[in-house]
C-alpha cells in the first residue's frame, strides 16, 4: 500500500518536493495546500487546497512535508501535526530555530516525529551524519559556509570584478537569492542554521553564552581584491565551538587562505567542516540551496521516518489500557 502523504507549500521548494515525490511508487502525495490556489492551476482540485487544517485534521494522512515562507503559520502547522503523534517534515529553518525546543518536547512527549534536514545545507546530509554517525563521538567544533547566496557574490566579486550589487542582482537572477534578500546577506540565515548545528551537535539545551554575527553588507571590492593580492578569499564562515560546556557562534566575513578547505567552496555551494575529538575533521559540501536540493534533503527524510503511524499506534494503545 503506498504511503499517504500532504505537502504544504508550492513555490521553489515545493514544487520540486511534488515533482521528485511523483518519481517514487510507493508515495502517495494526496494533498498539496497553499495560500493562492489560483496561482497554481496545474495542480488537479482534488489535490490543491488552501485549507490545511482539512489536511492536519485527516487520519489517511500520518507524514505532512511542509515549505513555506509563513514561520507563525509554520509554527502552528508543526505543533498540531505533532500534538497528533505524526511526522512533521519541514524546511522552515527560521521557524525550526526559533522554536526548536518546544517542538521536540512535543515530540518526545506525543510520539510524533520532527525532522529537518532541508534546514542546513539543502541537500548536504549534515544533521543525520552527526545525530547518527557520529552519535558517539565528542563535537569539538564546526565551522562552514553555510548560506550560498553570499557564497555566491562573494565569489562573483573576486571572479569578475563585479560591486557588490551586481553580484546581488546576479546571484537573485539566478535564483540563489530571495526577492529580500536581508535574511542572507545580513547573517540571519546562517544564524538560524548555526542554532540548528549546534543543537544536532553539542546535545539539547546546549548552553550558548556567546553569539556574534556580521553579514557580507559591508565587504567591497577593494576588500576581495586586497584578499586575492595575498592569495587569499573572503567568505562568510560560521564558526560553532564548544569549550567549557559553552557553545558559541560567531559568524562573519573571513580571510581564509588556500590551505584551508572552505576557501575551495565557491559560488552557491556550502562546505561544512565538523571536528570531532577522535574522528578528526570531516568536510561536507555540496549544493546549500535552491528547490532541487532542499526537496532531496526532505525526501531523505520521509524515508528515514518510522514508517509505523505513530499516532493510530498510540491510539491503539490507549484502547488495550
Ligand atoms: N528556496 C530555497 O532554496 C530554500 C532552501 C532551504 C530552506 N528553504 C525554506 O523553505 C521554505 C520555503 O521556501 P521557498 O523558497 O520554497 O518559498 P516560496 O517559493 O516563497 O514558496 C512559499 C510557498 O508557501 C506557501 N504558503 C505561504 N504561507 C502559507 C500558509 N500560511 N499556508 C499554506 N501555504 C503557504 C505559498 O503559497 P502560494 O504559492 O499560494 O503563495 C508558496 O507556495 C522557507 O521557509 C525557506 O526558508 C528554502
């Protein structure tokens, strides 16, 4: 029997989510919601709704994937999904990071599941190689590029000379940058998945006592050509430590030379460096953005599901009792 499941959101992300789960035959996408439906007419009516409560409220339907730009709305779609005991899949980084305690209490507390790989780094399996294969191993550290829009101007100002606005006007032709492109370019982003890491690395409540973030605003031409004059190139790094039971964060642009492995992440790619105790320092990288990669990383995650419906299994329970 296929698997029943909604999406919600049909823009970059969840229009690649539909497309990739179409391929799968096991998958049944029985429901999409959005907030325009008549923005999106080649979707069938008996998929396409703006009511995802209808969908939240349906039994057949255990595993809601979910990409939209609305954090609040987010927000409440989670918590109702996993106050449910269902599977919650989301790629709403800033929603995840705002809230991420209060949706795993819920989780542990309702039996549901709350997964978001597609958060940090698109399709770079970066939460699950250090929730589960480096499970045991002591996270000293993790440094990386972790938004590919200022990756990508960065890299477009030293590549060909281009102001800094150009290289912005380049990078949203493109689709690597948003309409608003503040979250990116100001650190936000990768403040938000810098949370994210530190959680999946340094445990639950991880205590941060220190957080510092500048964005790309300020870097000129000038500053890319001095850097490339000593051979070197500025990106803007996240930079998590753990020193005394403390996590800090500290994120802004860097000069790193050529012998350092991030300086070698160009254009839209991340590149994310973990530095474990005894496995020494592992280096992810790969394409941090757009729809494609970000809807793989959300397939990845429907499969790493329990397939068991946690909320019928509960319901189950509660009647033996
Ligand atoms: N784009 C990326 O490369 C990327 C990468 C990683 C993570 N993300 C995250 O993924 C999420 C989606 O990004 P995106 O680029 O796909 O955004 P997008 O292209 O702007 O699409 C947003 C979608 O959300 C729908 N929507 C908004 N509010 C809604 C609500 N309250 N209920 C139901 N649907 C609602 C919109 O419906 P209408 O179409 O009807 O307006 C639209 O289909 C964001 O949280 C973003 O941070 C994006």
């Amino acid at each position: 029997m296929k698997q029943r499941i909604a999406i919600i959101g049909h823009g970059t992300v969840g229009k690649a989510l539909y497309a990739q789960l179409q391929n799968l035959p096991n998958i049944e996408v029985v429901k999409v919601a959005v907030k325009h439906p008549a923005k999106h007419r080649e979707l069938s009516r008996n998929i396409l709704t703006d009511d995802v409560n209808s969908i939240l409220d349906r039994v057949d339907i255990q595993v809601i994937l979910e990409a939209i730009d609305d954090t609040d709305a987010a927000f409440a779609y989670a918590k109702k999904t996993l106050s449910e005991g269902k599977t919650y899949i989301t790629a709403s980084k800033k929603m995840v990071a705002a809230s991420i305690s209060a949706l795993h209490e819920m989780e542990a507390r309702f039996g549901g599941r709350l997964l978001y790989e597609a958060a940090v780094g698109g399709a770079i399996p970066v939460l699950r190689t250090l929730r589960e294969h480096l499970a045991g191993e002591e996270i000293i550290r993790i440094r990386g590029i972790v938004n590919g829009t200022c990756n990508y101007i960065l890299t477009r100002m030293g590549e060909d000379d281009l102001p800094f606005a150009k290289a912005l006007a380049e990078a949203q032709q493109r689709g690597f940058a948003e309409s608003d492109p503040t979250s990116d370019i100001d650190g936000w982003d990768s403040y938000y998945k810098s949370i994210i890491l530190a959680r999946a690395a340094f445990g639950d409540k991880p205590e941060i006592s220190k957080v510092k973030w500048h964005g790309i605003r300020e870097v000129g031409l000038a500053d890319v050509h001095a850097a490339a004059k000593v051979n070197e190139k500025i990106k803007l790094v996240a930079d998590i430590k753990h020193t005394n039971q403390r996590v800090s964060i500290d994120i802004r642009p860097t000069l790193l030379g050529s012998a350092d492995p991030l300086y070698h992440i160009d254009r839209e790619l991340n590149g994310i460096i973990i530095e474990g105790r005894y496995a020494g320092q592992l280096l992810l990288q790969g394409s941090g953005a757009g729809g494609n990669a970000t809807a793989s990383a959300m397939v990845g995650d429907l499969y790493n599901a329990p397939k068991a419906p946690q909320s019928i299994v509960r319901k189950l329970l509660l009647s033996v009792n």
